[in-house]
C-alpha cells in the first residue's frame, strides 16, 4: 500500500532535482544526446522514484540505516524520503566519482551523502539494501548482461567471458548480502532477483519475493522487495 509522503520530503526532492546540474549529468548517462534524454527524463525520474517511495519507505523501521549499492539520480527521491520520513540513515554508494559530486552538491542541505567507493566497504549492518541495475549492467558485464535480460545471442555468445563476469557479481553479492540484519529487505530489479535469491538458497535463508513491480525511468528495470529471514 502506497502512502503519501509529507509535503516536506516532497518539497526537498522538488529542490534536489531542480538544483542537479544535468548538463554534468549528460556525459554519465549518455555517449550523446544527453540534453534531450534528461529533458525526457528529468520529471519521469521524480515521479516514478516517488512512486516506489511511497511503497518503500513507509515499510521501513524509523531510525534504521540503508545501503545503496549503485545509487545515481534514480534513486534520490527514496534516499530523501527515508532521511527526511523515517529519519533514517542512508549510506549510498557510486562508483562514479563524477556523478557522486553533482549529487552531493544538489544534496548538501540534506542528511544524504554520497560516496565514490565501493559499496564492499561499508561499515555495520543495514536493515534495508537496495541494489537495483547493478549487477546486470550493460556497461560493466557485456557478456553476463544479455543473458540476465534473455537477449543472448548463441551464435557470438562467449562462455568464459560470462564466467568470469559471473564471479565478479557473485562476489559483489557475497560481500554485501552478510551486512543485511535478517529480517531484513532487499530492493532490487526483477533481473537482479536471481543473484539474491541464489546467495539466500547457498546460506539457507528464507526470502519472499513481492508480486509487485515499480517501474523505473532512467534504467527501466522494474524493481520489486524481497524480505529476506
Ligand atoms: C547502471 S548504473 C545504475 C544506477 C542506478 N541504480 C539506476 O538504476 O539508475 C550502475 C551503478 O552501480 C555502481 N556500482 C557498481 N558496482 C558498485 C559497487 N561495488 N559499489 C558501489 N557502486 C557500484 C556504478 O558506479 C554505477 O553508478
């Protein structure tokens, strides 16, 4: 069930996004056209990361901590709203040392810092990971990623190639699954669900996978919880 978030938190994304610089933005997310993709973009990202918000947030233990592993622009409205609803802590990390700046300018008013390192290095336990086009993405597994969204070609499709990249998620995944307080929640795209659900079967951990999916905008992975224990 949805709920509306205060007209605060709200009032805080409004500011977030309209204070990004997207023109540093362009070159992150796209090789070119990316003035027109984040005119397209822009207001679908507000909207829809609100939507999940809306689902997620409420859901979610006031005075809990986040990790975000992965986390860019789609994901500010839900680190807003869990800092600014729940008072939460949210812990967000990037690889993208150029993105991490533009974000943590639009957010310096906020609780929400983002950090240019990997996510393995987090620190304590976390009630709640989100992880969403992470471990299925294009750019970092070309030969794991066609096969995650079952677009794998037979004929060019290399094997060893895709063990290798195989290993490198399974290894994300075993680095940051054990910082998961159990019971504890998953956010995460449909493509992604397996790698979750692969390491709870290795550790005999129960897990629930929700029925609903959210739409997202810049991506456009569906993203669904998973409760894990
Ligand atoms: C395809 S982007 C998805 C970004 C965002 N989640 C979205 O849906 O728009 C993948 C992001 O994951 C980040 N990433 C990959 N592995 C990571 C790790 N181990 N720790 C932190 N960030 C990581 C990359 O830097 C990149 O920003």
């Amino acid at each position: 069930m949805r709920r509306r978030l205060s007209g605060s938190t709200r009032q805080a994304i409004a500011d977030v996004f309209a204070h990004l610089d997207y023109k540093h933005l362009e070159s992150v997310y796209c090789y070119e056209g990316g003035d027109e993709f984040w005119r397209a973009k822009r207001e679908p990202c507000r909207k829809l990361g609100t939507q999940v918000a809306e689902a997620l947030v409420p859901t979610l233990p006031r005075g809990g901590r986040s990790l975000y592993i992965g986390a860019g622009v789609a994901e500010l409205p839900v680190l807003i709203a869990e800092a600014i609803d729940r008072e939460r802590h949210v812990e967000p990390y990037n690889l993208r040392r150029s993105e991490v700046v533009v974000l943590n300018r639009a957010c310096q008013e906020l609780s929400v810092r983002f950090l240019a390192r990997d996510a393995s290095s987090a620190r304590g336990r976390f009630d709640h990971l989100w992880m969403v086009s992470v471990l299925n993405d294009p750019e970092r597994f070309p030969h794991l990623s066609p096969l995650s969204y079952g677009q794998a070609d037979p004929v060019s499709f290399n094997p060893f190639e895709f063990q290798k990249e195989r290993r490198i998620v399974q290894a994300i995944v075993k680095q940051c699954m054990p910082k998961l307080t159990t019971p504890g929640l998953v956010t995460t795209s449909t493509e992604e669900v397996v790698w979750i659900a692969d390491w709870c079967h290795r550790h005999k951990v129960p897990y629930r996978v929700s029925r609903k999916h959210y739409p997202t905008a810049l991506v456009g992975d569906p993203i669904c919880f998973i409760k894990i224990g």
